[in-house]
C-alpha cells in the first residue's frame, strides 16, 4: 500500500518503513519553536528539571511575537524570561524585537524550516509550514519542554483527507477566500485530528503566498496538520532561502485517504466568516450589509508581501471611510522593507491607514487594535471567536486582504469590484 | 490518577474554544492562580466564582479548540475542576491535558445524560461515569495505553525525567 507525503514524513522521522493512521510513533524533530506567551511555561518546566543543556541549540526557534513590543509590564517580563533562556542556553534561533516577525512568516521567509522537515511549535497555526512540504503542527508548552530537551514528539498518525482542487478562479479569490470556504464546507471539526493535503490544477496554480495561507487554517477545521506537495513554486521560494538540506516527498497514486472532496474553485466567491465561527462563511456579496469600526490587514494568515500588495492596489488613491480605522501589520521586518521599496507602505499612509511593526497584536486581542463593546471589524486574521479581538461583545469577521481592503474603504463589507471596479 | 473524581456537573456546548476558557488579554501570565480567576470567563463570566473543588466541567464536541495555550487546561485545573467531560476534545488541547494531568473523558453518552448541576463521580481507572444525582451510568472511551503511561508516570515531565535520567 502507498503512502501520502504527510505518512512518508513522519515513517522517516520515526525510523520506520510505513506508518499507518491511528498508530503512536514517537518522531525525530528537526525544528521547535515557540512564542513569547507559550515559551514561558516551557522554559520553567526545563529549567524545574534541573537541565543544563538542550537537544539541540540550532533547531530551537524562540519567537517573541505575540505582545511585542511589550505591551505592558507583565509581557516584557514574558519577552525577558525568553531573552534570558535563549543567552544561557546558546540558543542561535532567538529574534529579538527590529530582527523579528510573525513565527509563522518568518520562519519559512529565513529558511529555518525547508521541505520535508517535522517541525513542532507551541502555536496552534504552526501548521503553515505544509505549504513547503513539511509536517508541521501546534503543540502545547509542555510537548515543547520535553522536545527542548530530548528532540522528540509522540504522534498519533493522523487519518489523510485529501482536497483536489480544479477550474479557475474568479478575480479576487485568493488562498483565503479558497480555506474559508472549505472549512464552510466541513465545519471547525470537520478535519479533526487528521491530514488536510491539499492537491490539483488550482493548488499548482496558487502563489507561495496563498498556499501558506491556506495550510495555516488547516487548525480551524481541527486538523493535526495541512501540506501541499512541493513542486517549482515550491522550490523557487526554498532555493534562495533554506538554511539546511531538504527533502522533496510525494504521495503515491495508490496512498490510501478517509475522504476525498472535489471542489471547482471557479464557483467560489469572496467569502466572509461571520461571528463567531470560522466556519460561518458566506460569500461577500450576502454579506455588504454590515457596517465596521475596524479593518485589520496583517497577521500570520495575511500578512505577507502578496497579502500586502493587493490591499495596496484597492487601496491605492481612495481614502479610509472616516468611521472606520485600517490597521496594515506587516508580518516580518523583510516584508515590512519590501514593502516600503515598492511604494505600498505610502499608498497606505495616503490612504490614512495604521501601519504598525510586526506583532500578532490585534489578532488575539492582545494591543494594537482591541474592539470596544458592540464594535465590528473586518481582519484578515483567522480566528472570530467571542472577545478574540476584545470586548466579547464585538465582532470579528473573517476575509481576504481584497475584502478586508475594500470593506475600509466602503465603511462595511464590500466586494473589491464595489472600490475598483471590474 | 486511582482516586475517584467527583463535584457538580457545568454544562457547556459545542466547539468551546480556548479564547473562551482563558481570553488572551490574560495571557500575559503563566501563574495558574492568575489563570483560574478568568477560567471560562468568557463563555460564561460568572463561572469562575461558582466553581468549587472538585466540580466537573461537561461540555458538547470539539471542546478546547483554537490556540495551542497551555494556559487553558492550567486555568481549568487550577480552579480546582476535577474532571472534563466532552463528547469530543479538539487535538491540542487534548495533548495539554494528558501532559499536564488534567483528566478528561470522551463520552457522548455521558455529556447526553448529565444536567447542569448534576453530581457526577469518575473512576478513572475504569472510565466509568457515574451520574449520582440521576442515579445513571456512562463508560467513557478508553484511554491508549501509550497515553496511560505518559499519564501514570505522572505526566510528560515526569516521563522524560526518567528517560534523562534526571531524577
């Protein structure tokens, strides 16, 4: 029996021929990292243990992200806890902040995490990293701590669901707006502890940018991990950028999966999540009648230079509606300056948006952005939980950079078409 | 983990998600004392003040999903829940739970027949629920045998105390 590349990644970081789903395997891990909310509570748990040393200083990846710059008191003290950890330990994976961004553009964007890699990280969207070809998946601090200190993981191997996409997309239907209306379609369990593998003409066709978007929710529809096989696109962005050897994997034609779904994604329209599910999607235009307080455009989903690119070309000579505020979050620092050289970090400004150094910030309702009670906002973020952004009174709802770019402009959700015309 | 487990039944529903149990503008802290005064806060705020030792939380599918937070099954187990009940756990947060040693039970059986209020007592060595207040019981799925060690070696710290032999 074949095996998919998801099957054919953890067998060889487990020292085995085959694995098969529902079996544990305890898995060699080529990267871990961790944040500046979930690092703490690892770093105490090794430390308590008496250890003087980790597995491995080179494969220990610390990312102050979330509340940085700290946002108080008690975060700076967070960041802190990890600058310390990163000196005593030797760790040469530590970003401080003006060096950091978003873990989950960063890394892929300096080459620390490559095709065919298991990676680990106490963050649930760590499952961007299949778009490169890796397993990849969110743990919680303590899995962190004990592979800190023996390079290891168990796993259960996941059940493979494949998704093959085909036809062609309609103008403005990114990656997000293609995730979305999937876990639409399956429900925020719908994937639960299995392999979302994404495949088809309309993947192949998808830019790296879009494809990271789409395996970083594969969490929202409780998926273990999502992956896309590598092919050109793939390794034109690795090529340039990875830090250490990596390995190409395919599924075989005969690998065995529990479901398999076809999707024309040429029948997909802009979707918009609405409160207070991920998978409450609905296409853009049954949704232009809600008004908004807040635009955020940024995050580890849509934060990258693509992501940045198209809110700037709807963006481009109109103005903010003066009832709402567009918060613009670049995800990394290299992003942030590519930006700037391409002249969109002016369009925003003209456009009289908030521009904001790399943080998670608003997405978790941590600073830079929190909702006051009864207010909306439009974010290209990928959670719309209650008091995700803040208030539990207010509302998130979830959309691409196009969406979320026009919805500023309109002061309520808008199609793109309804700022720059088709 | 051989003691029997008891307290009064929370109820909640389906998909509660870890912004509810411990929202991020608390996140700031890893102290559980700080953690367990916000636990559940924003599915139901009064929770925190009600709960008491021992009290179990029973809730619907996908309990625990969202964030990888560590910090969700610390609040629980801090305000002293003894127990959580789901007809399903969302995968991290399972994971956290068995590490931290937070126990919890898949039944869907169980979350169908306990009422808010409800006294419940749980075996854990033998997953059997039993509903006192109704007089019912429920058998909770079992737990793979490869968990239960990492469980009974008193969780995964532990566990990997022994294997660095750092005793």
């Amino acid at each position: 029996m074949g095996m998919t590349i998801t099957q054919k990644i953890l067998a060889e970081h487990a020292g085995k021929e085959e694995v098969h789903p529902g079996e544990l395997i305890m898995c060699k891990v080529d990267i871990a990292l961790a944040n500046d909310v979930t690092a703490p509570i690892a770093i105490k748990q090794v430390r308590a243990l008496g250890a003087k040393k980790v597995w491995d200083n080179e494969r220990i990846a610390l990312v102050p992200d979330h509340f940085v710059p700290a946002k108080d008191i008690k975060a700076a003290e967070q960041v802190k806890m990890m600058r310390e950890f990163a000196r005593e330990y030797d760790i040469k994976l530590f970003w401080p902040e003006g060096r950091v961004g978003i873990e989950h553009a960063l890394l892929p964007e300096q080459g620390v995490v490559v095709p065919g890699d298991v990676v680990i990280g106490a963050d649930s969207h760590t499952c961007t990293y299949g778009a490169l070809g890796a397993f990849s998946t969110g743990v919680g601090s303590t899995d962190m701590a004990y592979a800190w200190l023996t390079g290891e993981v168990w796993f259960k191997v996941p059940e493979q669901m494949k998704f093959i996409y085909y036809g062609k997309r309609q103008k403005w239907v990114s990656g997000k707006d293609i995730i979305l209306y999937v876990i639409g379609m399956i429900g925020v369990d719908g994937a639960l502890y299995k392999t979302m593998e994404h495949t088809g003409e309309a993947i192949r066709e998808l830019p790296m940018d879009d494809r990271f978007t789409i395996c970083n929710m594969a969490i929202e529809a409780g998926a273990k991990n999502g992956i896309i096989e590598p092919d050109e696109k793939t390794l034109e962005y690795v090529k340039k950028r990875a830090k250490r050897p990596y390995k190409l994997y395919k599924s075989d034609p005969d690998a065995e999966y529990s479901e398999v779904y076809e999707i024309d994604v040429s029948k997909i329209e802009p979707q918009v999540a609405f409160p207070y599910l991920p998978s409450n999607t609905r296409p853009v235009t049954e949704a232009t009648h809600v008004t908004i307080d807040q635009v955020v455009i940024g995050s580890c989903t849509n934060g990258r230079i693509s992501d940045l690119r198209i809110a700037a070309q709807i963006l481009k000579g109109k103005k903010v509606n003066p009832n709402v505020r567009c918060i613009v979050i670049p995800a990394t620092q290299e992003i942030y300056r590519q930006a700037l050289k391409e002249g969109l970090i002016d369009i925003f400004l003209e456009a009289e948006c908030v521009v904001s150094t790399p943080t998670c910030g608003p997405c978790l309702g941590g600073h830079m952005g929190i909702l006051a009670k009864g207010e909306r906002a439009v974010a290209t973020t990928n959670r719309n939980f209650v008091g995700r952004m803040g208030h539990p009174e207010s509302e998130v709802y979830l959309a691409s950079p196009a969406v979320a770019a026009a919805s500023a402009v309109m002061g309520r959700i808008a199609h793109p078409d309804e700022v720059v015309g088709s | 983990m051989s003691e029997v487990l008891r307290g009064r039944a929370f109820k909640f529903g389906d998909d509660i998600n870890t912004d509810e149990i411990i929202p991020a503008r608390y996140l700031n802290t890893s102290d559980p004392k700080e953690l367990a005064k916000h636990v559940m806060e924003d599915a139901d705020p009064e929770f925190p003040k009600k709960v008491r030792e021992g009290d179990v939380i029973v809730a619907g599918k996908n309990f625990g999903c969202g964030s990888s937070r560590e910090h969700a099954p610390i609040a629980i187990k801090a305000a002293g829940v003894s127990a959580v009940i789901a007809k399903s756990f969302a995968r991290i947060f399972y994971r956290n739970a068995i590490n931290i040693g937070l126990p919890i039970f898949e039944s869907p059986e169980a979350v169908e027949g306990i009422e808010e209020g409800d006294v419940v007592e749980i075996n854990p060595e033998t997953g059997v629920i039993r509903n006192v207040t109704k007089g019912k019981e429920y058998k909770a799925n079992p737990i793979p045998a490869d968990i239960r060690r990492i469980m009974e070696a008193g969780g995964l710290m532990e566990y990997a105390k022994q294997k660095l032999g750092l005793k």
